[in-house]
C-alpha cells in the first residue's frame, strides 16, 4: 500500500527514538516522510543493542575474572554476554551510535532492491534510476515503492550493500514531524494505563520497607467497606487489592492496613553516611586509572583537598509504574513500558511457572522513564493477579509506592586531592569515590533473576568500574589515580538519567573550579591550559563563553562554568545564579553542544534542554532520605523539583561537525550542578560541595 513501517526495537520514552532511527532508514530509502510509520520490535536476538552489551560486559563479569586469560575473558563475553536476546535493552544514550548503521543498511538494502526491480520492469540498469520521495524514476517513467513490492523480494542484494553518496538523501538534519506526537496530541497514543480488555479490573499494591520483608497481617474486613472491593491476592512480599476501579483499589489497601516485618537491615540515611564515609576512609579501594606517580608529586607540591558528597536520587517520572495483563488457557498476555524486554518476560513468565513461549510482550510508549522502566517488579505482581482473578487485570503503583520501591541513583561520597606547583599548574590528582557497586547490583536483577537484597548482598565487596563514570578526566593533569571504595548502603540501586557522571561531574568539575580559585585564576583559562589534547571539548568552552558573554565569574558577578565529555558527546555550560531571601534564582543557563552530525535538531535541542532541566532538579532536590527501610519523600512535592515558573531562559548552540552521531539523551544533564554550585561561589563565596546544593536531605 506504499506505507513504509519502520521496526524500533528501542523503547520510545519521550526521547525520539520512533523517529530519529527511522529518518535514518527512510533517508537512505529515499521515502516520503508522509508514509513512514513505526511499530515496536518483538523480541528477538537480532535486536541486540550489542554496543550496550559491551559497555557492560565487565559489570556482569563474576568478580575475580579479572585474573582470567584476555582469551578467557573473550570467550566468557561470547556466551554470556552478547548472545541472548536479554541485550535487548534501551540504556546509557545508545540507541543513535548502536542501530544508526543498522538502520542505514536496511534503508540502502530496501532501496537498492525496489530499484532492480523497477530497473528490471523497464529493462534498464538499475544504477541509472533515481529514488526521492517514494517514487523511482527513470527519465520519464515512474513508479511508487508499493508497486514493486512482490518483485523486488525477488531481487538479489548486494554485498556489501551500496549507500548513498553523502547528501542525497533529503531528511536527515530535518526537523522532520515525530512519529509519535500527532497520537500525544489527540489522545489515542496508548499507554499501559489506557489498556481497556472486557471485563477488566484494576489492582492496587502494597509493599513493605526495603529488605528482608514479608507480609504478616492485614484486615480484610476493613476492605469489604468500600463500594467496588472484589477481592485481595497475596503474596509473601506484598498485597494487592483488585477492585472495579482504581480508586476503591487503593482506597481498600489504606483500610486494610498490612503489618510488614523486616528482618536484618533497614535503610537509614545516617547509616548510609556512615557506610559510605566507613568505606573511603578504611576500605579497600580498587584503582581503575593509574597515570604517571601521584605519590612521588603529593610529597614536593602543595596539597589542596575537598570533600564531597550526593544523595540518592529518584526517578520520578511522569507515569508511575502500571501494566495491564490477562492469563487465559495457560499463557499470559502483557502490556507494559520496559527497557529490557526479555527481562520483564522472562519475570513474569518465572512467576506464574510457565515456560516464557507462554507470555506475550505487547511494548508500550512510556510516560517517561529516566532508566525507571530498566527494573520490572510489576511484571510478576501483575502476573500473579491476573492468574487468581481470571480475568484482565491493570495495576498501578501510587506515586507513593513508586517512590518507595524505586532503584535509586547511588548515594556516594568523595575524596579528592591535588597537587598544584606554584604557578598553579596541577601536577597530580587522587580521586577516591565510595558508592554501592550500583551497575553490578542492575545486571545481577536484570540477568540472573535476583531480587533486591540478593543483588545487594552478593555485590557487597565487588569493584564496579561504572561507579566511576564521568572521570576519564579531560584535562591534562600527568599523573592521577581514580579508586572505586565499594560500600553497602542498604538501598537497591541503579541506572538514573546519566548515571554516576550526574554525581562524579559535580564532584570534578566543583574541584576544578576550587582549584582555580586557590591559584587565582579565572575558571575558564585554568581549564583551557590543561586541555591540549581536547580540541572538541575546548571549542565548546570557548564557544559558550562567547555566547553567555563570561565576565571570568569575578567576586559577586554570579556566573559558573562546567564541561564533560560523555559517551563521544561534548557540552560545556555557563549559568548566572544568585541566593536571595527566597531561595536559588537562576537568571540563564547557556550550553555548547558538539554531538557530532545531528540527524534531527529539533529533537537533539529538545534532549539537551530536557537534560539541563533535569540537571537543575539535580542540583535543587531530585533526592531522599532514608528512615525505617523507606525513603523520606512520598510524593512529587516532597523532591524540590523546580517548577515551570522557575526554570531560566536556556540558550543553546551546537556546533556543526561531520563526526559520527553519538547518543545526546544524558549529555545536558551533569555539568548543570556543577555550573550552578561555581555560580553561587561567585556570587556568595560560599563553597557548597553536595548535592542537592542546600543542605541535607531530611
């Protein structure tokens, strides 16, 4: 029929992922962006995001296989790692640089075959015809992709296959229309909430503190009070109440009032201090950057030294945790948000006995995620309710319960000293970071089928290379060590929008302009005397410092500058800030971007912008304390998020370059912190080395 249906086997959260991959396709194609449609991809090994499988092969490593054999090491990646279709994973920005060429190919692939057909009709060399908008031509005749279709499956390909010459397609760099928006916009986008299955029913859940927790009591009398109530389904760790709304559900859990006991630990705020200060202080450190002789340097220079430290952090998304799902004549089917498919199959399949061939995964678009939806609990409670009711069930977790049981971004603590000579030039660093080996604990939940404590626990000890994201430091400083202290902290843990960069970027960044500082020197010609071998991060910074019009953040002027360089992406931001009588005011936040070719700049603007917003939640709240096994914060009010009223004019520029796409998803989100901290020191003097930035989290 001429439409052209592009399959993502990436999770739409908002990002643009259904319409940046498939412009790619449809731009080799040569197709009219008028019929490109988008439908999620089954799960399948062919879908593998092997980029991200290598990026976190070291973190499922079992520890200790570091003393293997490199030959080793290879062969346990190749079974363990990049086979099965558990890879098939949206995380860590690399949707664009793991399926861009993919995508191409398939477009090339697609294209070159309907051309030989075409060519084959009119007894011509398929070189000589034309493909633009859908239509292939040969001088005067024309014909459109849908009727080609049977004779071009025919063809023979080849290989490799040819692309385009460099431009000739008409899409990318286009602020082509999304995808998904028209269905946003008019209300028939489907999300896992918006399921309806006849004579469907709606369960709340209930779920005790953090840790060895079971379910001992509850009133089931207190439940029969509320008009709608059908039924309550147990299980050893939580409770459910399925009603004919949603309401009722949760309003017969309140009058149920369950009695969990948690044995063993239970999270506490001033416990995970003392965790992790215990673990920089004392514990055994493993280094994961060694450069030149620290040692030597610390003993002749003069020794600058700061500490540093973030809360954990909440994804709190727009759209708690829900899933509809039915269970007839022995297989389940299932409707849900995930970032690991095959994970929350494989969840819910575990829970009800059956074989995984027995559950179908129907993907939804996500109402947001910030790497939220990479865990899938919901997967095997709503399993285990629709089984005991029979009939289709939606359940929904309340924002207070989302809150709760969410996988936080990890709490961590940080040590850093430098040794600077006397005309301010930084000869050494030594960077030490206590946190929880938080990659390790997300791959142990998501491949070996381990609930939160027997993740937490069997990492206790486990060196965790990604818990120093954000520090392959960009300056040229010669000699420098970074260690990883593992700490138990008592809290599940996880991927968060940008991972540990969000905190390690403040903790260098901060530093860097510390350092600044106590040589005397302006923060932005300290920075660029140490960054010889970074000329894409340098043209950033001095191409923000340009457009924000940086006045050197002199005493009381109010403006910060940070940078980072992440996963091939460049940024560097200037913000103006102050402290006034009621609170933080941010007047502007200005960033420079380098993400190389940009395949379409409305969605890249909307990323980073996104991204900073973020960031300045980061900085503001974003985060919890622990008391009891539970997190402080129960509701969206209680995290210090900033409102729309409250968010600057943000300038952004991107710097126009051929270099390869990389994944810009994460990129705004860790030096706006760090921006705003050096602001505030400018315009108070007062250092502040925490995030959030004021304060502790009560």
């Amino acid at each position: 029929d001429g439409l052209v249906t592009v399959v993502v086997p990436q999770s739409e959260m908002g990002q643009g992922v259904y319409t940046v991959l498939p412009q790619i396709l449809a731009d080799e194609l040569g197709a009219d962006w008028r019929t490109v449609a988008v439908e999620p991809a089954p799960i399948n090994p062919l879908y593998s995001n092997h980029l991200l499988a290598a990026q976190w092969a070291e973190s499922q490593m079992p520890a200790g296989i570091g003393k293997l054999a490199e030959s080793e090491k290879l062969q346990w990646v190749a079974q363990k790692v990049t086979i099965p279709d558990q890879y098939m994973l949206t995380a860590d920005s690399t949707s664009i640089p793991a399926f861009a060429q993919s995508f191409r190919e398939a477009g090339a692939a697609a294209r070159v075959l309907l051309t030989k057909a075409a060519a084959a009709k009119w007894d011509v060399d398929w070189e000589v015809c034309t493909v633009e908008n859908g239509v292939i031509s040969n001088g005067e005749k024309t014909v459109r992709f849908g009727e080609l279709v049977r004779d071009a499956a025919n063809q023979v390909l080849h290989d490799p296959v040819p692309f385009r010459p460099a431009g000739a397609g008409n899409l990318i760099g286009q602020d082509v229309p999304r995808l998904d928006m028209p269905s946003k916009l008019d209300g028939s986008a489907n999300f896992a909430g918006d399921i309806r299955l006849p004579d469907m029913v709606f369960a709340a859940v209930r779920q005790g503190p953090i840790g060895e927790t079971s379910l001992k009591s509850f009133n089931r009398d207190g439940a029969s009070k509320i008009t709608g109530f059908i039924d309550v389904v147990e299980s050893e760790q939580w409770i459910a109440a399925v009603a004919t709304n949603w309401w009722a559900a949760n309003r017969a859990l309140d009058l149920m009032s369950p009695v969990f006991e948690t044995k063993g630990f239970m999270a506490d705020s001033d416990k995970i201090d003392t965790a992790l200060e215990e673990a920089l202080e004392d514990g055994p450190g493993i280094r994961f950057v060694s450069r030149g002789d620290t040692e030597a340097v610390f003993e002749e220079d003069t020794v600058f030294r700061a500490r540093y430290h973030a809360a954990a952090a909440l994804h709190a998304p727009i759209e708690t945790r829900t899933a509809t799902a039915e269970f007839v004549d022995g297989s389940l089917a299932l409707w849900m948000a995930t970032q690991a498919p095959a994970a929350a199959v494989q969840a819910a399949a575990r829970a009800l006995n059956i074989g995984q061939d027995r559950v179908t995964l129907y993907p939804m678009l996500s109402g947001g995620s910030f790497d939220h939806n990479l865990d899938n609990d919901i997967a095997a409670q709503v399993a285990k309710i629709a089984k005991k009711m029979d009939r289709p069930v939606q359940l929904v977790w309340s924002r207070p319960e989302d809150l709760m049981h969410d996988h936080y971004r990890a709490p961590s603590h940080a040590r850093f000293d430098a040794a600077m000579a006397k005309a301010g030039r930084v000869d050494a660093m030594q960077i030490k970071i206590a946190a929880p080996p938080s990659a390790r604990e997300q791959v142990k939940r998501l491949f070996d089928a381990m609930d939160n404590v027997e993740a937490m626990r069997s990492s206790i000890g486990e060196a965790d290379i990604k818990a120093i994201d954000g520090l392959d430091i960009p300056y040229d400083i010669p000699n420098l060590t970074v260690d990883h202290h593992s700490a138990f902290v008592g809290v599940p843990t996880g991927n968060w929008r940008s991972n540990a960069h969000s905190s390690n970027v403040f903790y260098l960044e901060s530093f860097i302009d510390e350092l600044a500082a106590n040589a005397g020197i302006e923060p932005l010609s300290f920075r660029m005397q140490m960054m010889n071998n970074q000329p894409r991060l340098a043209r950033c910074l001095t191409s923000v410092a340009t457009m924000a019009a940086w006045d050197g953040g002199l005493d009381n002027s109010g403006q910060g500058m940070a940078c980072h360089s992440m996963r091939g992406g460049h940024i560097a931001v200037i913000a103006s800030a102050s402290r006034g009588a009621s609170g933080l005011e941010v007047r502007r936040i200005s960033a420079t971007v380098d993400i190389g070719r940009i395949i379409h700049p409305d969605i890249a603007r909307q990323q980073i912008e996104g991204g900073i917003i973020f960031g300045l939640a980061m900085a503001l709240g974003s985060a919890t304390g622990f008391a009891n096994g539970l997190p402080t914060a129960r509701r969206l009010s209680d995290l210090s998020l900033p409102r729309l009223a409250e968010i600057p004019p943000i300038q952004i520029e991107f710097i126009r370059s051929d270099e390869d796409p990389v994944g810009y998803e994460e990129l705004g989100v860790p030096a706006v912190a760090p921006a705003v901290a050096n602001a505030l020191f400018s315009a108070t003097g007062v250092r502040l080395r925490q995030i959030p930035l004021f304060g502790e989290v009560s």
